[in-house]
C-alpha cells in the first residue's frame, strides 16, 4: 500500500512549485534529489535538452535497476512543466477535492503524474517488492509542442513498453489511440495602397486569405480527423490595404493516409482560391509528430488493464485528439500507452483533482510494477 499521507504532502510541495515551459529547473533538482534519496541501485541523469529548446532544464532520465532479470525493462514517464498561470499556487483541499485558491492552475496537469511515480518507486523500494528495471522519464516543455520528448536523444530509452501519466479523466483509462498533427503556416501576399486614395490599385490581403478561409474543410472532418485555423496576423491601419497576412493552422489524424490528405486539401485551398484571385502564398508543413495506435492485445495495454482490474479501477479503452510524450516515444520504438491519472479542467484556474484519484493512481502504478516483475522479455 502507498503512504497517502506522504504522497499528498508531496503533491502539495510540487504544485506549489512555479514550473513554467522551459523554466523547470526548481522542480527537477527537486525531483533529482527525492530519487536519488531512495536508495537501491539508481542511476539519475539530466540531458541536454534544456540546450536544445532554449530552457533552462533538461529532460531528468532515472534507471532503477530490478532484482528480477528476465522481467522487460518498463518505463513510466510524466512532464514537469505547466501552463500558466502557475506561479503562486495555493493548493486547497475540501470535500475530497482539491483545486487551486482560484487564481492560478492547480499543476495537476502533471504532478499527479509525477508523484504518482515517486511514490511506487518509493514503497517498492521500502517493502523490497521484488521487480525488473525500471526507468523513469520526466520530461521538460511538453506543453506547447512536446519539445521535450521530441529532442531527447531517442537511445536514452531503455525499456521494452512504457506508460505516460498524462490524461485526463478517472485512473483506469487507457489512452490507445492518438493522432499525428501537422502545422501548416501560410503567408498571403496582395498588393498594398492608400485606402482612401487609391484603393482600386491594391489586393487587400486580409481579403484574399478569408475567401481562402472561407473554403477550407475545418473542425471536425471525422471521427479521427481535425482541422484548426489558429492565429491570423495582418494589417497595420485601417488606411492602408494590408499586402501580407500570416495564418498558422494545424491539421491531427490518428490515420497517416487521412492527415495527409487533409494537410494537401488545405495547402491546395489556400494557394488556388489566392491564385484565382490575383494574390501569391508561401506555404511550410512542419510535421509536428506521428500518430500512434495500441492494440489491446498489446502487452503494453494487457498489463495496464490488468494491473488496474488488480486494483479495482473501472477500466476503458479510448482514443484521444491530443498528443503526449507518448506519441514521441511510440515512434522511438518504445510502445507507450497514456494513462489517466484524475485530473479535470486542466488549463484553466478551474482545474481540479479528487484526493482519491490521486491514491489510486499511485496504486495501479505500483501494481504495474508488481505484475510486470512476472512477465518475461
């Protein structure tokens, strides 16, 4: 059984921790220290990845080396930072729930994740469950582009199958399905002149890239696929009409044949309905990161609704329209399922996580290192 006590305590300690994107410096060293202070054979690094992505951090890699050698190495990752508002958070508990004081994020979204980690490695260790290695991945700038996971040096991953902590609603979810996203940024060139002069002798820009707007498939395409307008610059005054205007959008497919599909339709949009109209685009396509989809029979899926059932979760099965880290580490050859760890309204000062959800995420955790120590590699 886990320390309820002390796995709150340290969720409380953590949140209250300001952890921005790219400034998870306090919070790792934090976290370096606790695992070190376990005991047992493990091994904690840092890479270089804070160098990488301009931040002041590193992705922090741990290895606990197991008592049970034929068991496959699993690997339990979750990431450090948090969206803002995060600085200054007053973590509240009532009634079983605990929210932030109102004014920030409560960092549930992922310090559930975290401390649900640092307590199974915790009591493993302290009731010398016998288990195979195990390694630990807390990543740095997942929110805003999983940046973290996509410049680790993929070698860095040593396990067999992995799970991240990382998705909202009640332990015993398993996220099997996600999608891929593309970013596609386009840049709409008319012609500029005097509004009130001479506005026959300019191509409003604006203009141009609404017409264009106006025909693209966007929002829901189908039950795997979306579309997203998502910032639009142009312009500079109201007497001058705008020659440039530039529009990032995305494109998600948990199908790589449909993502592709749907980034050509909206790449061949813009630059006809533009064309047709006497104006010019540039258009990039950033493939952002792939798809990944998990059978049940998956071992990696197996153990996790097993180990939940052990427990007593409800168990479900589901896709998402979100990334994770998990999307990164799939396409590193590391099969890696999300799972839910409680936590509700993230990315708003509405967030909150039920105190149980907390413990029984904890719990399948632990029990996942359990069960893993019987399978074989």
């Amino acid at each position: 059984m886990i320390n309820q006590q002390r796995l709150l305590a340290e969720f409380f300690e953590m949140v209250k921790i300001k952890c921005s994107t790219r400034a998870e410096r306090e919070v790792a060293d934090l976290i370096k220290k606790r695992l070190q202070s376990y005991g047992g054979n493990v091994t904690v690094t840092e890479d270089n990845t804070g160098e990488k992505i301009g931040g002041n951090c590193g992705n922090i890699i741990a290895y606990v080396k197991g008592s049970v050698a034929s068991a496959p190495v699993v690997m339990f990752s979750a990431h450090m930072d948090c969206v803002e508002p995060c600085g200054g958070v007053e973590p509240v508990l009532k009634d079983g729930i605990i929210t932030s004081a109102g004014n920030t994020v409560l960092g549930g979204d992922d310090k559930a994740g975290v401390v649900a980690i640092m307590e199974a490695l915790r009591v493993a260790h302290e009731q010398k469950i016998p288990h195979g290695d195990i390694q630990i991945v807390f990543t740095v700038a997942e929110e805003g582009g999983l940046n973290g996971s996509k410049n680790m040096d993929p070698k860095a991953l040593k396990a067999d199958f992995g799970y991240a902590l990382d998705s909202s609603g009640i332990p015993g979810k398993i996220i099997v399905k996600a999608p891929g996203q593309n970013k596609i940024e386009v840049v709409v060139t008319g012609k500029t002149a005097h509004a009130g002069l001479a506005p026959e002798e300019g191509l409003n820009a604006i203009v141009l890239a609404g017409k264009a707007l106006a025909a693209i498939k966007e929002g829901r395409i189908d039950e795997e696929t979306t579309a997203n307008i998502g910032i639009i610059k142009g312009g500079g005054a109201t007497n001058i009409v705008p020659d440039r205007v530039e529009i990032i959008c995305e494109a998600r497919s948990r199908n790589m044949a449909k993502l592709e599909a749907q980034t050509k339709s909206m790449v061949e949009t813009f630059e006809q309905v533009v064309a047709a109209n006497g104006g010019k685009t540039e258009i990039s396509v950033k493939k952002a990161y792939g798809p990944y989809v998990l059978s049940e029979n998956d071992p990696v899926v197996k153990l996790a609704a097993q180990a939940g059932s052990a427990v007593g979760l409800p168990i479900t099965m589901e896709g998402t329209g979100g990334g994770s880290d998990a999307n990164f580490f799939n396409s590193y050859g590391v099969p890696t399922a999300v799972l839910a760890v409680g936590m509700s309204k993230v990315h708003t000062t509405d967030e909150y996580i039920k105190e149980a959800d907390l413990y029984s995420t904890a719990e399948w955790v632990l029990e996942l290192i359990k069960q893993a120590a019987a399978l074989k590699k």
